[in-house]
C-alpha cells in the first residue's frame, strides 16, 4: 500500500458564489513531486491556502501523516511538518537577506524568547547560513535589503526560506512564475534535488517543468479534481486534453 | 546626498554634549537648561520605548502616554501616602524611595500593558491605533475621577524621591541620573532588536504572512514587545513626576501619546537613537517658539510636515543616509 504524507477528503471551499474547491481529494505520497495544474482561476492556490491553514475549509479533512490537521492555526501546522511558498512572493522586505535566512533558519529551533545575544551571531546561524544562502545562489547578496532584490531573486530566496526548516511537505506556488531562463533551470534543479527527502507540492504553469519534475500530477479545473495519476497517464487522459493541456 | 556621518560619530557626538550640558549650562549662567534638557532626557526615554512598539514591532499605538501617566501616578499615590503617613488602601504603606518606588512604577505600567496590549493584539492596523487610544482615555478619565488624588487638579508631591548616595532634589544630580536611565535603555533596546526576540519582532512587523509561515506564532512577541515598551514608558513617568513635583491627568492624555509619537517620527522611526534626536529637537523648538509667540504650533506645524516629507527616515535617517 501507498505510503502518504496527506491525503485530502472531500474538501469543499466557497467564496460567495464561487466554488473554489469542490469534493476534492487526493493523496500525495511520501518522497514525491506531486504537481497540481489547471488554468488560471481553477483554485490551485485555494487548495494551498487550505492545507497550510490560512483558509478553513467548509466541508471535508486534511490528514498530515494520517492525523487530521484541519482544527490547527497556520503555526501549529508548520510545526507539524509544512512548508510554503507563496504565489506573491512574500519575504522580509525590510530585512536583509541574511536576516531573512536567519529568521527562518531560527524559527524552527526553539522558542525565540531570547532577549541578548546578537541573533546572527547564534551558533546555529553560524553554522548554516552559508550554506543555506549559497544553495539558493544568493551567497553574494547576503548584506542587501531583501526588498531589493530582484523579482527572481526573492522567489530565490522564498524558496530557500522555506527549505531551511526542513519541511516534511514542502509546497511551492508557481515557483518559476517570473523567473528568467536561467533562474528556472537553477530552480528546477534545486526542486528535483529534494526527491526523496522532501515530499513537495508543487503548482506550476510551466508544463515542460511539471512533466519533467513530477511523479504524480493532479489536475484542478473549476476547483474539481479531474484526473490524478501518473506523468503518463495525465498526459493519455482525453478529459484533461480537452479540458486543459489542449489549450497549450 | 554627498555628506553621510557615521553612526556612531553622531552617538558619540551626542553623548558627549549630554554630558557636559550641566557644565556648560553653569558656564553659561543658565540654570534653567539643566532642567530643560532634563525633562529632554525623560520624554527621549518615551519616545524610544514607544520607537521600540511602532519602528520595530510595527505597532502603531496612540496610547502610549497611558504607561506614562501610570508611572508618574504610582510613583505620586506612594509619595502622597508616606508623606500623609496613611497606608494605600489602608494596607500598603506609601514610600519616597526611588529604590522601590521606581521599579513599582514599571512593573505596574508593564502589568496594564500586559493587560491592554493582550486585549489590542486581538486587532490589527486601524483598529489597534483606536483600541489602544480608547484604553489610553479610559484611564485617562480614571485619573480625572480620583478624587482623593487630586482629581482634575493633579497631584503635589513637596520634594523628589529619596535615591541613596544621590541627592535627587539637586538639578544636576538628578540630570545625570535621568541620562543614566536613558542610555541603559537605549543600550537595552540596541541589544534586543538584535537579538532572536527583536529579529522575530522585525520580521513580523515586515511580513506578517511570512513569519506564521515560518511556524512563529507573531502575537506573543508583539505583545512582549508592547510590555517592555510599556515599561520604559513608566519608568519616563516615574522621572517626569520626580522632575515636575506634579502630576495630572494631562500625563495620560492622547495630546501626549501624540507628542510622542511626533517625536519619533521626527528623529527617524525604527532607529532608537532617532527618537532622542526627534525628542530634543522637538521641544527645544517648543521652547524656542514660545518665546516668540503663544500660537507656535502655527509655525512648529509647517516645520513638522518638511521633515515629515523631505527627510522620511526623519532627523537621524537625514543625518546618516549613505545615497
Ligand atoms: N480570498 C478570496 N476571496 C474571494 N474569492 C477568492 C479568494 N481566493 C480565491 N478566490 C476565487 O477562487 C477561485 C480560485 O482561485 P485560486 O487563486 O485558488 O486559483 P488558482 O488556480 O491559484 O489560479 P492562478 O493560476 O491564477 O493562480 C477564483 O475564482 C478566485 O477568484
Ligand atoms: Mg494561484
């Protein structure tokens, strides 16, 4: 039997009139790339904001290694395993890169009711910022304010962000939306260089990215589930040429 | 810009004119600018602790005198009560010693903070600006109502606190002991915005998406935050009811909290040292437009919106700026 890190059940998700998530479930598996596409508007980022806790869901349950997670606040949830990007790259602006490393470098050990000591100079910090700045190619601008940075250059760094912690689930919102060629071939294989050791998430347009990168694929057209399966079989199934990959 | 001074150069710049003010104050004949750069001193102390809530925690409150008032009224009740030789309450005894009476001012004000930031943290941008100057009234008119302190009139205290090996009733002893207790805070608050605690604080207040998605649950360290700002606040009132021998119900009044928070944005907000700058400008220019005419907001209130609008990161940012 498939081993899954989530698996979603019947969930259900209206803003007024529109049906952004209706009756979905799937489940991902452990240690893959699980790709989620549709066109613009099929509640893609609906389905993140779900999982990760920022939206309730009306109706249906989310299970993070079989234990239903639907009643916890986002916090609570990112301990529990779940990491983020976000479609609207969000980091620190007002920070420098490598406070924002740092930051989440930090969140996840410990309390930071720590009131003296000079954050930076924090052993762990010490020890890993480098690294952690260097595998997102942003060694060089460890002094800049994030938000000045380029557009690539903060998804860069948003997706380091969310890596650092070490994230059992790790979801990437079109992670190469705005990136140059050159940032995407970097980005994809930063993401293909998790396989195995962080289950990811990833929502993408870039359907030479996704087919490449995924081992499972989900396709999301008016927040329904339309078809889920393999690379292959996504790719065979006539509902999801005329529905979507037709289009491109 | 061309001419950037160094940090540091303007810190020192400063402490060194801080000083020696009492000296030149005496050289110069005029007493008076020792108890003016004083009440200098007590309103910088202010200004940083509320800088600590809205330049690092993003926390825009206009309340802040509210800590203020409290620290001055605990530090006035006690002094009322040892010189009357009547128990608060019948139960505690009052006391002029600045050793207890100081540290019960800020704990008490950091108790109500505890308090009103739990309750204001519920909400968010425009709503904790009014939750907060709500309070900040609330408790303002408590004050007006205390009958058996003085009411609308305020209080009297007829001599500073007792503080051991100083004599706080001489200007320039209690001069430098106000400077003291500003640069402990300052230093205070330089250490914690770097730390763990102010780096969270910053990234909160920068984006508050991010750090939930970064596991942090933001609101505990905000209040925090809000605790210790209140704190310094109360430790300013403490001092201001020993410089004025007086208190009111004025202390707590949002005209202060608005004060306050002109200063720092004034000197530079999210900079600690801005807000000396912005509290020192500010009623120097007070001070100097006084003289001259009893409408000098009609002038101070033009000069303001130029800072305001040419030098956004305010005296201190204007000062050091690197472009
Ligand atoms: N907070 C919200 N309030 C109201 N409507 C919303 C909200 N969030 C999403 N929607 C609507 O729900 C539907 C799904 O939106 P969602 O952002 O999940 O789509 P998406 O698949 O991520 O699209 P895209 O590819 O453009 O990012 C859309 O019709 C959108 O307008
Ligand atoms: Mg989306």
């Amino acid at each position: 039997m498939a081993d899954y890190i989530l698996q979603v059940k019947g969930l259900c998700k209206s803003f007024g009139a529109v049906q952004a998530s209706q009756d979905l479930s799937f489940g991902i598996q452990r240690g893959h790339i699980h790709a989620l596409i549709g066109p613009n508007g099929a509640g893609k980022t609906t389905v993140l904001n779900l999982l990760s806790g920022e939206l309730q869901p009306d109706s249906g349950s989310i299970l993070l290694n079989s234990e239903e997670i639907n009643k916890l606040p986002v916090h609570k949830r990112v301990k529990a395993g779940l990491g983020r990007s976000f479609q609207i790259t969000s980091i620190f602006n007002d920070l420098s890169v490598a406070e924002n490393m740092a930051l989440a470098i930090l969140a996840g050990r410990g309390h930071n009711f720590r009131f003296w000591k000079n954050a930076m100079a924090v052993d762990i910090v010490q020890h890993t910022l480098t690294e952690a700045l260097a595998r997102v190619d942003l060694s060089g601008r460890a002094e800049q304010q994030a938000g000045r940075l380029s557009h690539g250059e903060k998804r860069q760094l948003e997706v380091g962000m969310a890596l650092v912690g070490g994230p059992q689930l790790l979801m990437l919102d079109e992670p190469m939306a705005g990136q140059g060629a050159g940032g995407t071939v970097e980005l994809q294989k930063l993401i293909s260089g998790l396989k195995g050791t962080t289950t990811i998430l990833l929502v993408e347009h870039d359907m030479d990215v996704v087919f490449s990168l995924a081992d499972q694929i989900s396709v999301i057209v008016y927040g329904h589930c339309i078809a889920s399966g393999s690379p292959e079989e996504i790719r065979r199934n006539s509902e999801v040429q005329n529905a979507y990959l037709g289009e491109h | 810009m061309t001419s950037a001074i160094p940090k540091t150069v303007i810190i020192i710049a400063g402490a060194l004119f801080f000083c020696s003010l009492p000296w030149a104050a005496d050289y110069f004949g005029e007493q008076y600018l020792i108890s003016l750069f004083t009440r200098i001193l007590i309103y910088s102390l202010a200004a940083v602790s509320l800088d600590l809530l809205i330049g690092y925690g993003g926390l825009i409150s206009l309340g802040h005198a509210a800590f203020v008032g409290i620290g001055a009224y605990v530090t006035a009740i006690f002094f009322h009560h040892s010189f009357v030789a009547e128990p608060i309450a019948g139960i505690v005894a009052g006391s002029d010693n600045a050793l207890l009476v100081w540290p019960l001012a800020i704990i008490i004000s950091a108790a109500f903070a505890l308090i009103i930031g739990s309750l204001s943290l519920r909400t968010s941008g425009m709503h904790f600006i009014m939750i907060t100057l709500a309070f900040a009234q609330m408790l303002y008119y408590f004050a007006v109502g205390l009958e058996k302190y003085g009411g609308d009139d305020g209080l009297s205290l007829y001599s500073r606190n007792q503080l051991v090996g100083m004599d706080l009733n001489n200007d320039v002893h209690f001069y430098f002991v106000c400077l003291f207790f500003l640069t402990l805070f300052l230093f205070i608050s330089h250490r914690l915005v770097k730390s763990r605690f102010g780096l969270v604080l910053r990234g909160a207040a920068s984006s508050s998406r991010r750090i939930k998605a970064l596991g942090i649950p933001e609101r505990r360290y905000k209040l925090v935050c809000f605790v210790i700002g209140g704190a310094g606040a109360g430790l300013a009132g403490a001092l201001l009811a020993n410089q004025t021998e007086y208190v009111s119900p004025g202390l707590l009044h949002w005209t202060l909290s608005g004060e306050l928070m002109v200063m720092v944005l004034l000197g530079g907000l999210g900079s600690l040292f801005g807000p000396v700058l912005g509290a020192t400008a500010y009623l120097l220019l007070e001070e100097t437009l006084a003289m001259y005419t009893e409408h000098w907001m009609v002038y101070f209130g033009p000069i303001l919106i130029m800072v305001v609008l040419f030098a956004k990161r305010g005296l201190f940012g204007f000062l050091t700026q690197k472009e």
